[in-house]
C-alpha cells in the first residue's frame, strides 16, 4: 500500500493512492464497505497494529472492487493537499549522519580534513516542529544561515515496538518506507560543532509524499536515490552505497533504546551535496528540490526567504 495524509475541507485523512492520480479515503471506504471502524490518522493506523493494518487492506481492496459503485470514496488529487504522512511524529526523528561512502569522502574533502569512516552509526535528531510535508515550503532565514543545503534520504518507519534487535531480525520491526529531505544549514552546523541545531530548524525536515509499506518497498538495498534543484541533478546513488544498511542502522538504534510505532528514521544521504561542490551552490529562496526514493516517488519543496511570510 501506499499510503498518505490528506487534507479535504479543512480536515486531514488517512488515504491511499491508486497510482491513478487518486486518493481513497481509507476510514470512509471501511465504513461504508466493511461496516468497519479504522483510524483515522496514519500514526493511529500504524501504533493499532497489524489487525488495523489488514483491515485497510481490505478496505482498499473492497473500494478498487467496487469503484464503479462507490467512486465519491476516491478523490482525484488535484482536489486535495498531501501533507506529511505523520505530519506531527510523537517525537523526534532519528537520523543517521555520514552513511554513504561517498558523501563522507565529499565532506571530508571539502573540510580539509582526511576522510575517516565511522566504525558504529553516527545518531542524532531532528524535533517534530521541523517536519514539513509535499509542496510546502522550506522557510530560511537569511539572519540565521547563508548555507542551506539539502540531503535525501530514505526514510524508515517503524511497525513494532522493539528494543535490543539482531540484524537477521530486524527489517520485522519495520512498517514501511518515505522520502526524507534532511535540509541543513552548514554554517550553523560548524558553528555548534554537532548537527542537532543546524538540522533542527522549522520546515527542515520535508517527508512524503507517502509511506510504501514493507511488503510493496521490499527490501531497502539497491534503491536508487536522486535531487534535482531547478531540474539539475544534484544527487544520484543508491542504497548499495551505505555504510551501515538499515538492519544495522535498527540494530544500533534499538540497542538499549526502545523504538516504538511510529518512529520514524532518517537513514543518511549520498553525495552530491551543496558542501561538497566547487563552487559550493547553496540553496537559495525560489529554489525548487526534488528529492526521490526508487520505489517510492517525489518529494518537491520550494524553499522561500522568512521575509517573504506574511
């Protein structure tokens, strides 16, 4: 399934798309079909369990049958507004820095300093207020940062409560997979020596435009991951090139450390990066990011100057 949170009248929805430029509302569609009750937020859905997960299967399944009799339970998307798919996680995003052999050479280099690979995952956070979802803006404030930059990643969402995971086990404990953009500013990054701050700014955690569950993404390895800005590719790689891959990443994570439904895990980014340029190009309001998942699709932010809010 791929599954999304819509906005309609006002009022944010739990869907799935249907590859035809249409999004069903799941909670409706049990309703009406089943006589059933399901969550009404992805983040419920997730957290009730795979009992819940089922039923909207089912649902989905029930509303491709029966189109031709129910087709009000499918919006065509241009009717809606997609938002993040856990527009406000419970707490903050996990994140993975230096994860691509690539991008840890590029951020060597452009430091002056030897490349050195980490011999265990490097964590940090992002907090729920910097998650932003499709189309919306990433806002920057000239008086806080004039190195924006951009990093996509592909983002793991956690199905299970877990703690102190195997690898052999842990892709279990996984519910399904997103585009994350892990928007930095550079200059604060250095500043604060660490990269909570520089990451952890309003908007600067674009994810979307769904969440494809475990069993239609597969397995992680061998994604390919691309952005664009302004139609320029910036990046392109794939997840073959990750130092630690995601059953490493959840083992480390999980040791110790209790992940819960919901969770949701940055698990790095290529090269390509702005940093890693010469000349360094850096983003700049009006600029337009395209950040893709194989498998998964396009997560577009425009990034805008704060003093164009009004």
């Amino acid at each position: 399934m791929r599954l999304v949170t819509f906005a309609r009248q006002g009022e944010e929805r739990l869907g799935a798309l249907d590859g035809r430029g249409a999004v069903l509302d799941l909670a409706a569609a049990a309703r009406e079909l089943l006589g059933r009750s399901l969550p009404g937020s992805l983040l419920a859905l997730i957290q009730a369990g795979e009992s819940a997960w089922t039923l909207a299967r089912q649902a989905e399944a029930a509303a491709r049958a029966r189109r031709a009799q129910s087709p009000a339970l499918w919006v065509p998307l241009d009717e809606v507004s997609l938002r993040a798919p856990l527009p406000r996680p419970a707490k903050n995003v996990f994140c993975v820095g230096r994860n691509y052999r690539a991008h840890i050479i590029e951020g060597a280099r452009a430091r002056g300093r030897e490349a050195v690979f980490p011999e265990v995952p490097e964590f940090f956070t992002k907090p729920p207020t910097s998650v932003i979802g499709p189309d919306e803006d990433v806002i920057v404030d000239a008086r806080r940062t004039r190195q924006l930059d951009y990093e996509v990643e592909l983002g793991v969402v956690v199905g299970a409560r877990a703690k102190d995971l195997g690898a052999g086990e842990a892709l279990s404990a996984v519910f399904g997979y997103t585009v994350i953009n892990d928007v930095t500013a550079r200059d604060v990054q250095k500043a604060h020596g660490q990269w909570f701050k520089g990451k952890g700014f309003d908007t600067f955690c674009p994810t979307g435009p769904c969440v494809v569950t475990a069993d239609e993404f597969g397995r992680p390895d061998g994604h390919r991951l691309a952005l664009r800005v302004n139609g320029e590719p910036r990046q392109d790689s794939s997840t073959a090139d990750m130092l630690f891959s995601v059953p490493q990443i959840l083992e480390s994570l999980s040791a110790s450390l209790t992940l819960e439904p919901g969770d949701l895990i940055a698990t790095g980014t290529p090269s390509g990066v702005a940093l890693g340029m010469t000349p360094q190009k850096w983003l700049r309001p009006g600029d337009v990011i395209e950040a893709e998942v194989q498998g998964i699709g396009v997560l577009r932010n425009r990034v805008r100057a704060a003093s164009q809010i009004h």
